[in-house]
C-alpha cells in the first residue's frame, strides 16, 4: 500500500469468518477525523454457513458515528440515492451512490467483491479512484 500524504493516517481492518477473509476497511484519517474509508466485502464459500453481508447504508451510518473525536455526527433526513462510480485501474465501473449532507458513499461490483467507498464530497471524487493492490484497494491519491 502506498503511503498517506503526510498528517494523514491509515487504519487496516480485516474481519474472518472461519478464517476466510470477508471484510477489509482501509480508513484515513486526519487530526481524529475520519476522511475516507474503502470497504471490500468477498463472499464466503458455500460451505461456510455463517453469511456475511455488504450494505452500503449501514457502512454511511456507522462511518458517521465515527466520523469525529466529538462524537457522531446526526444528519436530518435520509440519504439521497442516484448513479455514481468507482474507477478501479483507470477503468469506470456504474456504481450506486448515496449523499446525506457533506457525505457520499458509493459501491459497485468489482468482479466477485463488493468495494464500498465513503467520505467528505470535497474528497469523494479522488477516493472512488482505487486500484486492487494484493487484493486490497488502495486510493491511489489521499
């Protein structure tokens, strides 16, 4: 992965489910503020009974909760939902997009994953440019 600009850090996450990797969350923040967060989401085998799930409202939500040091952030209202897209190696993939106040959050199908991408708009347009770096997306710019 390359490196944030400098103040800028990185998070990694990874959750498993018998030891299969499902759920990565690459997250950058700034001064304790959450700027993007890139979630991809891999099916689990068939013989993995426990399932697990990608939704993309879910992710805003919790992304807004721990937004900032000062605690979550309450938007009115519900999110608007419209087209939107991820560019992943230079190609743009049609992808769904929701906007709740100075937040967007979009996600697409990426082969067999799910990559969801949240932020502040002022940086959404750098952060849907990802590119699959060892299986991990990666912002090429942040």
């Amino acid at each position: 992965m390359g490196e944030p600009r400098p103040g800028r850090h990185r998070l990694v996450g990874r959750q498993s489910t018998d030891g299969v990797l499902c759920h990565l969350d690459l997250q950058y923040y700034e001064d304790r503020t959450n700027l993007v967060q890139v979630t991809t989401h891999r099916p689990l085998p068939d013989h993995i009974r426990v399932r697990s799930a990608f939704d993309l409202e879910s992710l805003l939500d919790v992304f807004l909760a721990n937004a900032v040091a000062t605690g979550p952030i309450h938007l009115p209202g519900e999110p608007a939902e419209g087209p939107g897209h991820l560019i992943v190696d230079g190609t743009a993939i049609e992808a769904r997009r929701l906007t709740h106040g100075d937040y967007v959050a979009t996600s697409a199908s990426v082969g067999t994953e799910t990559v969801g991408v949240i932020s502040t708009a002022s940086l959404h347009d750098q952060a849907v440019r990802i590119r699959p770096h060892t299986g991990e997306p990666q912002l090429t710019t942040l």
